[in-house]
C-alpha cells in the first residue's frame, strides 16, 4: 500500500505526516441491529508542511482515494497539527424534517433517505432495501438524520456503512469474509460465544417475539419508527436467525484493508473456528498495523429516554423503563406555533393521562435587508421589534465638515413601515433615536420594542465623534421612550426599514389562531386524569398569556370512596376567585362567592337550618332578622312591629300591638285590641278600641260595619273630640245613629 494525503488537493509530501491511525467500530457494548459506525482517523503533519489549513483532506491507496474525510478537529502543538477526521456520517448528526417533502400528506421511505443524502452529498447505494416503498406521513426533527439512517438499517436486518461517500444498508448475518489463523497473531483473547436464536420487538403493551430461547434473544429498538407491522419483526428474525460470532480480542495480526466495519471474519486454530465482527484500531507505518476487538454482550441495554423541544413533530412514542416498572405513552405534533401533546404514564400503582396544547400565538421573522413579509396576521399590535445597522448608520443627515450638496444627497429617514397587502392601509412608526455602528469592533446601537413587558428603548454604545466618524461610548446608555401605539388590522404583511436594505430587522406579529379572541400571545390548554385504588383526580385548565397579566381558569374534580370534591378558580394576575363543594355522606359544603338556586319548585327540608347574612338572617329556632320585607300574604300568630307598618289591600288577622305607630291604615281590620293615635279606615269590627281620632272619607258614616264597642258601652264607641269632648258613637249597619256628648 501507497499512501498518499492530499490537504484540498494538494499533495503533502510524505516526510511531512508524521502519524496516521484509524478507528472503526460498531458497536460499543451490546450487539445490535441498527448500528451507524462512523470511520475515523487521527493524522498528524509536521507545521513545515502546511501553508494553509486544509477544507478537506483525502486519502489515497497508490493513486486510487478510499476515503473522503471531513475534517473534524485541528489540534495545535508545539511543531505540529493533529488532525482528526471521520467520514461522512458525522455529517447525518443534523435534526432531520420529512415534512418539507411531502407531497399530499406523505411521502415513501426511499424519498426520505434520497433525501438525507442529498443534503449531506452522499450517494445512495442501496436502492432495494426493504420498506423502500412504505408510506410515511408522520414527521419529527428532534430526531437526526443519523437515527433515521439507523431504523432503515435495523429494518433491513443489519447496519448502515459509508464506503467512499456512497451509503450502504449490509445484512449483518453474512458469510466470513476472511480467515485469519490464529498463530499469525501477536495475542488473541476469545470471549463469549453468541447465537441469535430469538427477536423480540416491544412497544408498550404490543410485544412481537419469533424464536426461541436455546440461544441470545436480541431485541429491537422500541423509538424504531419504522416497524410498524408484525410482518417486519419476522422478516428481520429471519435475516438474524442463527447468526453466531464469537467475542474476539487481538492486539496485533495480519490486516486486510478490504475488510470493512462489520464484516464477519473468522479466526482459525487449526481446530475450531471462531466467526466475530470486524471493529478495529489500527497504526499506518508504510502499512497498516493493529487488530481487531469485539467485547460485546446480547443483553437490551435500558436508557432514560429524554424528549426536547422541536420545530415539527408528528410522532408517537413508547417507553419502558422495567428498572421503575413504567410505561410511557407518547403522542405528540408540534408546527411553528402549536405544541400539542398526549401522554399516558402506567406503573402497577397509578395511571395518569394528559393532553395539553399550547400555542404561540405570534409569528417572527427576520432579515439582514431591512424588509420582511408576512401572512395570516391577526388585528393587533407588533408584539417585538429589533432593529440594528449592520454596515450603514441607521440616521438623519447632520452637519458637519465634509457635507455638500449633491444630486444624490437625500434625507434619510428612520421609519418602520407596515403595509397591509390585502387592504393597502399604510402604518407607520419612526424610530425614536439614530442607531450607529462602529465599523472597526462592529459594535452598534439597538432599538428594541417588547409589547408584553411595555419597553420601548434604544441601546446606545455608539457617537458621532467631532468629524462626523462613528466612535465608542465608555459605557452603555439605556434610553426609553414612551410605548407608542401601532394599530395593525388583519392581513398579510409587508414590513420595510425605509431606505435601508442591509439593517437587521426581526419582528413578531400576532398570528391568526383559534386563541386570538382572548387577546393573548399564548395559550395553553390542559386536561389531566390520574387514577389510584384509591381516587381519581380530573384537572382541566386554560392560561391565557397577555400583555399584562395572564389569565387562567382551573376547574379539579377528586373522587374517593368517602368523598368527592371540586374546585373552580379563575386567575387574573394575583387576583384569583374560587369555589368549592366537599361532599361526603354526612355533609356538602359549598364555598363561592354567588350561589343561585333556580326551580320551578325548590324543598329545602331539615330541622335544622340557619341562613346568615349581612342583611338577612335565620337561625336554627326559626327567628327571621331582616332590614326590609314585603309580603302578598302573611299569617303572623305574635308580630311585634317597632317602626312603621304599611299593609295596603290586606287583612290582618290577630292581635297587633301598635304602641309606636303613629299612622295606622287598612281597608279592613279585624282585631281583639286595637290602640292607636290616628285610626284610618272603611270597615273595621273591633273588640276593643281606644283612640285620639277615627278618621273617615265622609265624616262618622265611613266606619262600615262595627261590631263589638267600648268596654263601658257594647253598642257605642268612645272618642275624643280635638281633645276637648269625650263623645259615644253608636253606629248600626255601618251608619252613625247616635251621638252623646262627655260624660
């Protein structure tokens, strides 16, 4: 072999690379399908051979190149660089979307690896690959290009290897490549024997198994999204079936360069053969030197599984922890501006479930050239601003020495424009203050304007020096202004820094959403059940994020064997009402700050209520306390009135005690006793009466009907007259018969 290093080809003269070694494994600790082994290499050159700092470096056998490398690391030392390079599946460690080659909803496998090569420049050699043609309509950039890469390998029953910029997917249950004996070898160590002789695929509840157990047991990847069918775990047993290898150590033996990653080579002792996997390290000295090691074991290895943030999600997730006993069900789908998640956690003890949906109710966009544009904006204010110059003073011309008229002289402005596309209507704000840049330091002023937190300010590290020159302030000076009012209406949008095409500018608008009637920039939206033995625990809640506060309404249903309770609050900023019922089988208790009772007929029955007040009350013995009453008709057996008693068109029945009412009136009265200063009335049977005046509506024929008079005289009633006389009335049928004078 004839190396050759070629930095942006450009050959370095071998005196030069002073070291060379390669490493390649599969696998770190447990065998498994799937694997993505990416090829490394550590080079070290003398300084006196590099000029400049290689882009790419490729490496070449006797002219033909057998490796294109990208350069992961330079290393400087004290007389040279320390290069270390990899192929291109590091460049697969990238958040890969499906979802922008969809095409009506979907897209097949072989399109979405066609296209992860794509953008990393790799070509696809292996078109025929199982699942190829296998619809997909579900999408999730948490995930890397890599992992993807690796469910298409494990589908496929082997693993994914990248020769000379062109990826492979190789079945790993292959024949031996090449046999190396063991007495051509330094030291050798052999390790475990192992045999696949059984597949399990588990999904939560859903478990696939082919096989037995007379052998190792491999398990799939449970996060492989691309087993979707029962079919599929039993194409890959059958890829996998009866593969044998041996753990295999050596430190130093014959070393065939044709031989990759992950092809099966057998070591012989003249007696027994021992297949293993090709991982190795090895040294370049005009030849390639080292071994092969393989220490791995058949056993699922259990991982905490972490779920992050993410631009787009359409996805489901299962995930078995058996160390805790729990499993975790996941279903999520996340855009620019929703995230919307269901979740369902079980162990033996409890289950709980959860759906939430949060939505940013903004959209942002932003550019280096002073203009953006936007679509589906609702009627609102910009919810943020940032303006700052990138290479030209964001300014008013000023004088200053080196000013002249020109007829390219112009008066720039400082004014945001916002044009609605769908309307024509023209909004526009001028910035508050001139923001500078510092061309040397690149250092600049900032305009920043935040809706939710109310600022409006300009970040200044930037003056004009005496001849007009931009320089540094000694220190950062914040100014605020007042937060101005820009009125935007529903639309698409265009929004322009006048004259300026090269300032940066990012802004956020509020996006039409299903949430915008509530004038927030965020919502989210909660429901959750958990379940023991022993309760059951509904919540369902909604916060709605706004300008200044945020609102949230909670309503939380609990159920146990003995009680049940329920509580609804509404939040606003620290502001918060809440009501609550506890009911148990001895008692309900209701806590709010309005009850209503609404029936055609409503029977409140005890023996013992009591109703209290501030202006009302009723206590256990039936007595009424109140500030005013007013009844169609009352029976009242005792009634005690101490102020003032109007009861028009009605009939008291019974004894009534009027010590302190002046004023007396009623069409009828019926009564034992009566005593009274004024007493006004139509017809009146009384049993006693005593009084200063009988006021009538035509003199003393007005008293109707009497019945029973004076205790002194049956048939006549005593009054005085204007104080002076003591007279008798005798009246019969109602009409005035006789008079007598004092007596």
């Amino acid at each position: 072999m004839s190396l050759e290093v070629f930095f942006d080809d450009v050959q370095i003269d071998e005196q030069y690379y002073t070291g060379l070694t390669n490493n390649n494994e599969l696998f770190s600790e447990s065998f498994k399908l799937g694997a993505t082994p990416c090829n490394t290499y550590t080079l070290v050159v003398a300084k006196d051979g590099v000029t400049t700092q290689p882009t790419s470096i490729v490496l070449k056998d006797s002219g033909v190149a057998f490796s294109n490398l990208e350069i992961d690391n330079i290393e400087e030392k004290d007389y040279e660089y320390v290069y270390t390079l990899t192929d291109k599946m590091v460049d697969l460690e990238f958040r890969y979307d499906a979802s922008e080659i969809f095409v009506n909803g979907s897209t097949t496998l072989y399109n979405i690896v066609m296209d992860i090569c794509t953008k990393v420049g790799l070509t696809l050699g292996t078109v025929n690959f199982r699942g190829y043609d296998k619809a997909i309509n579900w999408y999730d950039n948490t995930r890397t290009a890599r992992e993807y890469i690796s469910y298409v390998a494990e589908l496929n029953g082997g693993f994914a290897r990248i020769e000379n910029s062109t990826l492979y997917f190789i079945k790993q249950n292959t024949a031996s490549q090449s046999t190396i004996s063991i007495d051509d070898c330094e030291d050798f160590s052999i390790g475990e024997y192992h045999k696949i002789t059984k597949v399990v695929y588990e999904l939560g509840t859903l478990k696939y198994e082919y096989g037995d157990e007379t052998g190792n047991t491999l398990y799939l990847n449970p996060e492989n999204v691309f087993i979707t069918a029962e079919s599929e775990v039993e194409d890959i047993y059958n890829d996998i079936k009866d593969f044998e290898f041996y753990s295999f150590a050596t430190s130093n033996c014959p070393i065939d360069y044709d031989i990759k990653v992950g092809d099966v080579i057998t070591f012989d002792d003249g007696t027994n053969e021992y297949p293993t996997i090709a991982q190795y390290d090895l040294e370049y000295y005009g030849g390639w030197y080292g071994g092969y090691n393989l220490e791995v074991n058949t056993e699922r290895q259990e991982e905490t599984q972490i779920i992050g943030d993410a631009d787009k999600i359409r996805d489901i997730k299962v995930i078995v922890d058996r160390q805790n006993g729990t499993i975790s069900q996941v279903v999520t789908e996340v855009d620019e501006q929703n995230t919307k998640i269901s979740q369902t956690q079980q162990t033996v003890n409890e289950l709980n479930s959860k759906i939430q949906d949060i939505a940013d109710i903004t959209t942002y966009q932003e550019s280096i050239y002073g203009s953006l544009s936007f679509t589906g904006i609702n009627q609102s204010e910009p919810i943020e601003i940032t303006v700052h110059p990138t290479t030209t003073n964001i300014s008013y011309l000023y004088p200053r020495d080196d000013l002249y008229p020109s007829d390219t002289l112009y008066m720039p402005n400082r004014i945001i424009r916002f044009t609605n596309t769908d309307t024509s209507v023209i909004t526009e704000y001028e910035l508050p203050d001139d923001l500078l840049i510092e061309q040397n330091s690149g250092t600049y002023d900032e305009f920043y304007l935040g809706y939710d937190q109310g600022i409006c300010q300009v970040t200044k590290r930037c003056k004009y020096n005496s001849d007009g020159s931009v320089g540094l302030l000694t220190n950062e000076v914040i100014n605020t202004y007042t937060y101005p009012q820009i009125l935007l209406t529903d639309g698409d949008y265009t929004v322009e820094l006048l004259g300026y095409n090269n300032a940066f500018m990012g802004v956020r608008l509020m996006a039409q959403n299903i949430y915008t009637t509530q004038f927030a920039t965020k919502a989210e939206l909660t429901s959750e059940i958990n379940q023991t033995a022993e309760s059951i625990t509904s919540t369902v809640s909604a916060t709605y994020e706004r300008k200044d506060d945020a609102q949230t309404n909670y309503s939380q249903l609990q159920q146990t064997a003995t009680e049940i309770s329920s509580v609804v609050s509404t939040k606003v900023g620290n502001n918060e009402i809440i009501s609550k019922i506890n009911q148990s089988s001895e008692a309900v208790t209701i806590n709010a700050n309005k009850i209503s009772l609404s029936g055609k007929t409503i029977n409140l029955t005890s023996d013992n209520i009591a109703i209290q007040s501030t202006n009302f009350s009723v206590d256990k013995n039936g007595n009424l306390t109140c500030n005013n009453m007013t009844a169609n008709n009352a029976t009242f057996n005792n009634c005690e009135i101490k102020n003032t008693c109007t009861v028009p068109a009605s009939t008291v029945t019974g004894t009534l005690a009027t010590s302190n009412i002046p004023n007396l009136s009623a069409n009828k009265i019926t009564s034992g006793t009566i005593n009274a200063s004024v007493l006004n009335g139509v017809d009146a049977t009384f049993g006693y009466l005593d009084c200063t005046w009988i006021n009538s509506d035509t003199g003393y024929s007005a008293f109707g009907n009497l019945g029973v008079g004076s205790q002194y005289n049956p048939e006549y009633i005593i009054v005085q007259h204007e104080g002076q006389y003591w007279r008798r009335l005798k009246f019969v049928g109602g009409i005035l018969v006789d008079v007598q004078s004092s007596w």
